[in-house]
C-alpha cells in the first residue's frame, strides 16, 4: 500500500493523505459473504447512548471474514485482495478445491494466484499459511492468534500488526504482542504466517472533520469545555484548569495513565511482562 498526497489547494487537502489503494485487485465483494451492517448510533435496546461519539457515516456491508480457517489440509488459492470498509486491513478472497469460497486477513505482500494451507501440522514457512504455534519456527511473525484452541483468532488483527514467536516448551507457548506485552498461550493454538497487511495505514492524516463523519465518527468535546454537571473538568471562567489532582472521566474515574485491567483475572498468570506504557 502507498500513502497519496495531493496539491494544498484548500484547507482540507493540506494536511492530508489517502490511501492509494494500489494493492486491490476487486473493487465489488462477494455477494454471499456480505451483510448489511445496522447502525446503531451507539444507543442500547432501550434507546440509550451507551458508546459515545457514533454515529451518521457512509453505507457499509459486512464481510464474513473467516477467523477460524478451520478447513484443515486443503489448498486454497487466493482470487482477489479486497477493500474492507469495516478494518484496517486488507482480505483476502480464497477459493477452495472443492470450490468453497472465503475472505480471511491477508498478510503483506500476498499475491494474486498464491496457494495457502490451513493445518494442524507443519506446514511451510509462507505467508498466508495456518496452523498451531508448535508447528510453527519460534522467531516467525504470526498475526490473527488464538487465545483458547478452536475459538478463532483474537489478536493481531489489525494493520501492520505482528506477534513474535519467542520460544514454545511443552504446552505453552511464549509470544511478544504489538503492546510489548509478553505472554503466555497454549501452543495448540492457531496462528498465520506473517504481518497483517496494510501497515502504512498509521501515516494517513485524516485533514478534516467531514473525513471522520463518513468513518461514523462524532465530535469528541473536552471536558473543560463543558458544565460542572456534565464533567468533573468542566465550570470556571476563561481557560481555566482541570482544578483536580489528576484528570477523570465524565463519570469521575481516573483518565490518563490509569490502569484498567481487572486485578484477579484468571488469565493474570499468563502474563509474564505487561505492556508498554
């Protein structure tokens, strides 16, 4: 992918890119494999807003993206890489031997006509392959990783995103995440080979508030901008500061820094190193 810049004619366009698009070969996506995506201006079945800042945004469908890949053995061939208005990324359309077709995440530099495996055992080392993190080399980048065996790819999903493979003894295996987390998972688990795609998408520059609408995105308003009784930052005269210790949420919890795990989590002791800060 290629990040496209155009002449400053006008305010919206000076400090901003595009993507270029370069690397899509299909333009309209298989009818089978979309839905349609309801809007839901972050309100709940009540009718209340639960998510805030949604809303509005341009006509989408939804691809039925395959995380699991679990047609195990039998080559694929890629037909197509596709746009998909709902992630970062891109996917891939595959058919199968049998003529089974499917999207799933492509990995950087997946050709058109490519051959990919899905498999519970080794497999070669290549781009687009699956399979169980024993089967695969430690010091390989993998993405779309399972947490629990059989339950489909939860991490590493997003553009440019890539796990390290640091060691596997036994039944676990010791992975390094995008966060700089270091974890531990079974090493039953499924993974891809390779780096999600896309991973210029980072340096786009959205330029202009109209960009973001269309995303269905809303305007974000800062709390010092709003009525004591709407924040805990809002109220005073001018420019006035926060007037706290430190910076809270519209329902007075700690913002900024503050930590938001759970304590007690089962899955505490899988975590050998937390993030990066």
């Amino acid at each position: 992918m290629a990040i496209k810049k155009y002449k400053p004619n006008h305010a919206g366009r000076r400090k901003s890119s595009v993507d270029a698009f370069s690397d899509i070969t299909k333009k309209k996506p298989e009818k089978k494999l979309t839905v349609i995506k309801k809007k839901t201006g972050g309100r709940n079945a009540q009718g209340r807003i639960t998510v805030r800042h949604i809303g509005g945004g341009n006509k989408r469908f939804i691809r039925i993206v395959d995380f699991k890949r679990n047609i195990f053995d039998v080559p694929a061939e890629v037909l197509a890489i596709e746009y998909d208005p709902n992630r970062n990324a891109r996917i891939a359309l595959v058919q199968y031997e049998g003529g089974e077709k499917s999207y799933f995440l492509a990995p950087v530099n997946l050709r058109v006509g490519t051959r990919v495996v899905s498999s519970k055992s080794k497999i070669d080392v290549k781009a687009g392959n699956r399979s169980t993190i024993e089967n695969i080399p430690p010091g390989v980048m993998v993405y779309n990783v399972e947490l629990s065996p059989g339950k489909g790819g939860e991490l590493a999903r997003s553009a440019g995103n890539g796990i390290m493979i640091q060691s596997v003894e036994g039944d676990n295996a010791q992975l390094k995440l995008p966060s700089g987390e270091i974890r531990l998972v079974s090493s039953k688990c499924m993974a891809t080979i390779g780096q999600v795609s896309n991973p210029d998408y980072r340096h786009i520059r959205w330029g202009k508030a109209g960009r973001t609408r269309r995303k269905g995105i809303r305007p974000t308003v800062r709390g010092k901008a709003m009525n004591p009784v709407d924040h805990p930052h809002g109220g005073g005269e001018g420019r006035a500061p926060i007037g706290l210790k430190r910076p809270k949420t519209p329902w007075g919890k700690p913002a900024l820094g503050a930590r938001t795990r759970r304590k007690g989590k089962k899955s505490d002791k899988h975590i050998i190193k937390r993030r990066n800060k």
